[in-house]
C-alpha cells in the first residue's frame, strides 16, 4: 500500500515542480511562464508590463490549490500562474488590479474579497493634482453601468477630476463613442474601438491584458514626463487605458503603473525588492533544527495553543484549548506577532482547525461548525454548526481536515453512542457535506490525527505498544479504513499530535513532498520529517526539529515558514531559511 501512497505524493511533488521559482538577479522571473509571457509581449505597440519584472510573492487565493499561488509584479500589472486543471493545463492570467484598487476589495478568491480603502494617489504616480484623478476619486464612477450611446454623434464631453467629480466641458478633441458593451454596460470610444481592432498587444488578446471596461470614458488631466495633458481616461478590470491626443501617434495610448501602485496600496512597500526579508522573530531556546534553518518565538503567552491554520487572508490563525480563535493582524521588526484580534470564541474542547474557500472550520464537543469574516476586520460575523450528528474524537484525533475537492472529514462516533451497541462506538471516519454526514471505509484501531494530502486521506495509527503508523484511510465503501502497509512509522514511545505535508517551493533547504509530523514523547517532543522517496522504499523518518514540551499543531505560511504550536510552552514558534539564497 506505501507504494501506491508514495506513487501520489511522488505525482503532486511533479505537480509541483512545474512551478519553478527563481530568484537571480540577470532573470528575476519568478516562473519561467512568466519570462515566456512578458517576452512575448515585449514587442507589442503597448507594453503592458514594463522595463523589468518586480517583487514576486505567494499570495492567498482560496480557489487556488492548497489556497495560495505564486504571483509577481511588474510596473504595469501581475502575472497569476493558475493551475487548477492539474499539472498539465496550468497557465498564466493577469491579476484584476484596476478593478481591486477603484473598488477597494482585495480579491482573496474568485467570490472572496477583503475591505480595503482605494488610496489616494494620482494615477499618473505624481504629486497631488486636482485634475488628475485618483484611485479613489475613481471608485466614485466605476460599476455605475449607462445607456448604449453608440449611435450617438454627439462627441465625449465628460471630464473627471482628482475627487471623482464630473463635469461637462468642451473636449480637446472631439470623439464619440463607438461601441457598447453589455457585459459590463459601458460604453467604449471610437478610437478605443480602433484601437483593440488592431491587437494592439501582439497575439495576447485585449480581454486578457484590460478586462471589460468597468467606468466610462472621461477626459482627464494626464502627466507624461511630468507635463499634464488633456487625456481620455478608461478604468479597465486590469488597467486603465489613457489615451493623450496631442502626443505623437506611437505614444498617444499608454496605461499607468497600475502594478507598482496596487503593491504599495496593499503592502505599504515598494515593489522592488523581489522577495521579503527572512525575520525569524525573537530568539529561542532549546530549539534545535536541521542544518541552514533557524528557529524563533512567533508567538508566546498563548495558553495552551492547539490547532493552527493560515487564515484565507493569509495570516495565521490560533486555536487555543480554552476555545478561543485568535488571529494574527501583523508582524513585527523581529518577524514575531504584533498583534491579535478575537477570531470566534465559544468553542467546548476544541479538536482542531482547517480552511477552505474563505471558510475556517473547527471541531469541539459539539460537532463539527464553521466561520467567516466578511468584512476583512479579523473577527467572524458568521458562524455555521454543520454537524450534531456525531462526537469528534477527543484531542488532535477529532480535528478536521480538507482535501483539495473541498471534502470535510472528522473521526468520531454517533452522538449518544454510549446507549448504542458496541460496534456503533467503534469510532469511524465521516464525511461532512451539510447537511448529510456519511461513515467512509470502515472502523479504526485507535486512531490519531488524519491529514489530507491532494485527494488522499491518511490518518496516524496509534496501537497499542506498537509505534505509531502513517497510513491511508479508505474514502470507498470499503471494509477496512487503515490500509495494512504504512507509509511511515515514527520512532517508538512518540505520540503524534499533527501531520501535514509540505508543499511550498521556495526554499532548498525544504523538500516538497516532505511529510512533517509534530509528536509527542516520553523526555520532549519532536517535529519529524519523512522525506519523498521513489521506487521500493518507504520514507526516512528523522528528526526535523527538537526541543518542544508538547507539539501540538503544525502549520506553512504563505513564504514557505513552518509554524510550530507547543501547547504546554504556550508558545508558537517559527522556523525560517537563515538566507534566502539566489537560486
């Protein structure tokens, strides 16, 4: 059976290759799809990215695989690497800036947004104008469709100042509208119109590098080279369209630099440095980890922290056995937690947590429920209890776990199952899909925690003196749910708490495909790691990070950090690369 497992973890470790990542100073693309797009269109009439690509992250995206993908910016737009059809249909989009920073609502997924207020800054990147617009003088005339004037003769008269106020005044130039666009019910210029009839972007198509147009045209003051100029203005759902009328004809269309401006508004940086700095937070004692890593606190004076998770914004998400939810707001100059805002609280023994598509899920005594943030501001307004049908197993047994199809599964037991037979409290793996709640394989021997990897389900086996076992967890209709062969098996005398498997790409000192297991013994605890093999042979298990009390939860940060709860040291501590080398 370990081979089989191994055969899948060895296939989404390929998967994973195919997103190779760079960082060199005479190539800093980040993908090489990316190189190939840019390069592409570098000879195009309008270049839509800019002289040199710029900082590149891992980004949350609740729709992407494991809820991030790879990103990188340039003075013009972002490059998104999508691969949601699977190794072999994975592409490259251009990120919906314009429509992000006039609409002040950070995409976090295809229907998952985060508040954030458009900024005020001129859309040319100069000082303050009154006549230059702004993003946020914008956001007062996009998304307000109007009427078809296409047939109109009458020429653009509107104009726009830096508050998104409106005007009539005579045109520079006169130019009417010529053609309507219903999807989005705006209505585009006569030489727009001509314009995107030329391809104007080589053979990328206009839809690709400008989305749908989401404003109407308006005349505006424009600055190139620091002169302002009467210019047409266009909010596109990726960039902005300017068209300057008194330059020479190869320079009268441009679009701003919506890529670093959008940066700044959502980091508060420049976008020129191509990878963040490695903080490691503040100093640690004894934490011992592998050669070319470092240890940190990133958090302390957590009573008994529990579960851990990445919030769909991408900050980290605390679970404490008293059944508070804390979140993590930012960090500080060290790399450590700044500061924390109340999550949801509430929770009767908790198990555990998972997410999924904007959705942070929990297990206590109550059954299995569910939380949202709506608003962006670090509390849930939303709360769903999804399951009272059975009893989560206690401890780290009963935490949830979701794989990438979106399927919920708990190990528990019927509610009441004490007043049932003795094979009705055998505890069994169920899958959740609200409101059914479905027994799958058949029933365990002393299970511990599970872990979802891909669409593959496994689960610690922890028999008796016997070491405890990684192995698979049937999702059929099977008789059996711990397959015979293990996958792993941990030193004897550890308990395991938690299990995951890596799956970030930014760091040689970290293999994708690593299974992680944070355990328990009898002298300290241990965070394990069994590294992906092929052919006949099963992972080698050995010691990742020592010097825990209790490790009880384990979680990757957006950036590739291993976060590590001890529950009995009220600590979570981070492990970081020393360097960031360029690769």
């Amino acid at each position: 059976m370990w081979k089989w497992s191994l055969f899948l973890l060895v296939a989404v470790l390929v998967t994973v290759s195919l997103l190779p990542v760079q960082q060199a100073a005479s190539a800093p693309f980040a993908s090489p799809a990316f190189e190939q797009l840019w390069s592409a269109q570098k000879g195009a009439r309008i270049d839509p990215w800019g002289s040199t690509p710029l900082a590149w992250r891992v980004e949350p995206y609740a729709n992407a695989p494991g809820g991030r993908r790879l990103v990188q910016y340039f003075d013009r737009g972002r490059m998104e690497l999508q691969s949601r059809g699977g190794a072999g249909n994975q592409d490259v989009t251009q990120g919906l800036l314009a429509w992000e920073m006039t609409t002040g609502q950070v995409a976090l997924g295809d229907a998952l947004t985060r508040p954030l207020a458009p900024p005020v800054m001129s859309i040319d990147g100069g000082d303050p104008d009154p006549g230059v617009p702004t993003y946020a003088g914008l956001s007062r005339v996009v998304q307000q469709p109007e009427a078809d004037r296409s047939s109109s003769p009458e020429p653009i008269s509107e104009w726009v100042d830096a508050d998104g106020q409106v005007s009539d005044a005579p045109p520079p130039v006169p130019i009417r509208i010529g053609q309507y666009v219903p999807a989005t019910g705006h209505n585009l210029p006569q030489v727009t119109v001509d314009l995107l009839n030329s391809r104007p972007f080589g053979d990328v198509s206009w839809m690709d590098v400008l989305g749908y147009p989401i404003s109407e045209p308006y005349w505006a003051l424009y600055r190139h080279d620091g002169a302002a100029s009467p210019s047409l203005i266009q909010v596109f759902q990726r960039r902005i369209l300017v068209y300057t009328p008194g330059l020479e004809p190869d320079r009268q269309f441009t679009v701003p630099n919506t890529g670093r401006h959008y940066y700044r508004w959502r980091y508060g940086a420049e976008a020129t440095q191509l990878w963040p700095d490695v903080r490691p937070g503040r100093p640690v004692q004894p934490i011992v980890v592998s050669p070319g890593l470092q240890a940190g606190i990133y958090a302390e004076g957590i009573e008994s922290p529990i579960g851990l998770a990445l919030s769909p914004d991408g900050q980290l998400l605390i679970l404490t056995a008293a059944g508070t939810l804390l979140k993590v707001n930012g960090e500080d100059a060290s790399g450590a937690a700044s500061s924390f805002t109340t999550f949801a609280s509430g929770l009767v023994n908790p198990r555990g947590l998972a997410v999924y598509d904007g959705w942070v899920y929990a297990s206590d005594d109550r059954g299995l429920i569910r939380f949202m943030d709506a608003d962006g501001d670090g509390v849930a307004e939303r709360s769903d209890r999804l399951s009272a049908e059975i009893s989560p197993l206690p401890g780290p047994a009963g935490a949830p776990v979701i794989d990438e199809q979106g399927r919920i599964f708990v190990a528990g037991v019927p509610r009441g199952a004490l007043l049932l037979s003795a094979e009705a409290q055998q505890p069994r793996v169920y899958q959740v899909t609200p409101p059914t709640v479905s027994p799958v394989g058949g029933e365990f021997r002393q299970p511990g925690p599970l872990m979802a990897w891909g669409r593959l389900l496994l689960a610690m086996e922890q028999a008796d003196a016997a070491p405890a076992r990684l192995v698979r967890v049937s999702t059929g209709d099977g008789t059996a749910a711990l397959a015979d062969e293990p996958v792993l098996t941990l030193p004897e005398g550890f308990v395991a708490s938690a299990a995951l498997v890596y799956s970030s790409q930014l760091w040689p000192e970290l293999i994708p495909g690593t299974i992680f297991i944070a355990a328990r013994g009898s002298d300290q605890g241990v965070v394990f790691q069994g590294l992906p093999t092929t052919g006949d042979f099963a992972p080698e298990v050995s010691e990742f990070a020592t010097g825990f009390i209790d490790p009880s939860a384990l979680a990757v940060g957006l950036d590739g950090t291993v976060y590590v709860a001890d529950a009995a040291a009220n600590q979570v501590i981070k492990i970081t690369p020393r360097t960031i080398d360029t690769r």
